[in-house]
C-alpha cells in the first residue's frame, strides 16, 4: 500500500512538473502574428480579460484564456495600462505583458525645422505618421484657441524640435508641447539678456530671433548679424531685412525677391516700416534666441552674403557697396 501512494505521489510529481516546464516554454515562445506588426489599442478600463481578447482579436494566434491566465498567475493584471501599442515578431507572452505594464506605448515623430513658418509646420503635422489631424480645417485663430492662446498670432510660437508621439494622438498635444517649450526657451533666453538691448519685452526678442534665424546662413555669423540688426534698431534705422519682405509676400512669393517686392508696403516690409515686424516670421532655435539677446559687440551696420553660407560685415554704406558689388554683381 505504501508502495503505491509512493508511485501516486511521483506521478502527481512529475505531471506537475511536465505542466510547470510546458508553462515555462510557452511563456517564452514567440507569439504568431498576422504581420509584421499588430496595433493593439487598449482603452482606460479594460479588463485583464479583455485585454487577452483584444489580442486575439487583433488576429494574434493565441488562446485568450491562457493568456488571461498569464496575466493572473503574474500577480501584474492589474497593473495592464491602456494605451496604443503595436506588436512586432518575436514578441512572446512574456514580453507582451511587460510591454503591456510598462505603459511602452507606439511612438512615432514629427520633426519641426528651425525657420519653418506655420504652414510649413501645419503640412509636417497633416504627414505625420498615424497623428490624429484635429487641427486640419482650423484657421490661424482656431487654431491658437485649440492650444490654450487665443488671440495670439501662431508664427514663431512652436519650438522647433524632434517630438515624439504615441500613434493616434491629436496634432493639438504636439503643438502644445511645442508652444511650452517655446515659453520655456524664450523665458530663459529673456532673462539671460544684455542689458542694454534696445527691445522692450520677450516677445521683441522672439521677432528679431526669428529674423535672425532666417538670416543665418552658417552658424559663426549668428550673433554678429544680430548685432547688426541691434544696431539698426539703435540708431533708428530701417532694418531692411529680405526674409521678412518674403513673409509678408506670403503665399504669393515666387522665389524671387523683385524690386517692386521691396517697395510694396506689408506690415512685415521692413524697407518701407521702421522698427521690428509686428510679429515673428518663422520659429528659431535656441542659438537664434540667445543670439538676440546677447548679440556682438559690433561696429557693423551692414552685411552681405558672400555666396558661400558666411556673410561679409561693413560698418558703413561704402564698405557696404564693394561687398555687393564683389560678392553679388561680381564686379
């Protein structure tokens, strides 16, 4: 008798053992999916039961109930975090439940471009890779009630940068992120101005950052063109800057900047209206902000490109003359 609830007790041993090691080897097996990767959007107040469904669901082959089993067996079922994920091969029942606690959400990126304007911001966030397009159909001024700023022109307020996102989120949640940033940099650039700028508030630096920034054709020349731009606005000079003519062309620019362009009055024509456009014409980066506030030392009143990205600095009209005449007419 003793003998056979020995044997009984080795057969229940080694049935546990066998269920135990198949469990083991399971939880580490790569589940099937349909294709290369499976979206798998699970939303607030989802079941761990439910969850194992929504994966079978999303045509992943596997038995919900030993996946839920998983899930309980854990102790972490109820530590599962909605949100929008995505399945690749080789993700195993293991895994996928530390993806799944973990809250690693899809992501996917939009790049905004240091001296994009708006539309060419908008047209990034209307391709961007499964980011939800709410802000497609809004004008300029819906646009900035959307993102908390209403009555605030949107041109030079987005900061620009890589910005990660979970797939289906709303283009709003980039541009927010975006717009914060931008008052974090433009807070830290302000209070970190020389002292005797000629601009009177934060926003000034912004506009003439921008100016800068579309200016800049390599990086060494940027606080000396500032610094021309600082003097400018000292001595009551019109600032005459290109870039901001073109944005005031808007739309109808054709790539070629004409003389009549230039004596066409905008409120962004800065040869034919004193002082500062009355807003930024593009979105700076950090070296454009600080370049305006902490602009050179310079005597230069003038510059010129030089047809190679640098540009060439004079301190009076003269001088300023030969530069165009070598460097653009070729004289």
């Amino acid at each position: 008798m003793r003998r056979f609830f020995l044997t009984l007790f080795l057969l229940a041993s080694l049935l546990v053992l066998g269920t135990g090691t198949a469990a083991l080897w399971w939880l580490h097996q790569p589940l099937k999916l349909p294709s290369a990767a499976v979206d798998l959007p699970v939303e607030p107040g989802t079941t761990p039961r439910g969850v194992a469904q929504l994966v079978r669901q999303a045509g992943v082959d596997v038995d919900p109930r030993l996946l839920y089993w998983w899930f309980r067996f854990s102790g972490q079922d109820r530590q599962i975090r909605a949100g929008s994920y995505e399945l690749e091969r080789g993700v195993t029942p293991r895994t996928l439940l530390a993806v799944l606690v973990r809250g690693e959400e899809a992501t996917r990126s939009v790049v905004l471009v240091e001296g994009w304007n708006i539309r060419q911001v908008r047209a990034a966030l209307a391709k961007a890779d499964m980011l939800r397009p709410d802000s497609v159909g809004m004008d300029d001024a819906q646009l900035m009630r959307a993102v908390g700023r209403p009555g605030l022109h949107p041109e030079g307020r987005f900061f620009p940068d890589t910005y990660t996102y979970s797939k289906g989120s709303s283009d709003i949640a980039v541009l927010q992120r975006a717009m914060r940033a931008m008052d974090r940099k433009l807070e830290a650039a302000w209070a970190a101005r020389a002292s005797d700028l000629p601009l009177k508030t934060a926003d000034e630096a912004l506009i003439l950052a921008s100016i800068v920034e579309k200016e800049t054709g390599k990086s060494a020349d940027r606080a000396e063109i500032a610094g021309v731009f600082t003097n400018r606005l000292r001595a009551g000079m019109l600032l005459q800057t290109d870039p901001s003519v073109i944005y005031g062309l808007g739309e109808a620019f054709d790539g070629n900047l004409r003389k009549r362009d230039l004596q066409t009055d905008t409120p962004w024509n800065t040869y034919t209206r004193a002082g500062l456009p009355p807003t930024p014409i593009a979105m700076p980066g950090q070296a454009a902000l600080l370049a305006a506030v902490q602009p050179a030392r310079t005597r230069s009143l003038y510059f010129v490109s030089r047809g190679d990205g640098t540009s060439h600095f004079s301190e009076d009209l003269d001088g300023h003359n030969r530069a165009v005449n070598k460097y653009i007419r070729g004289r």
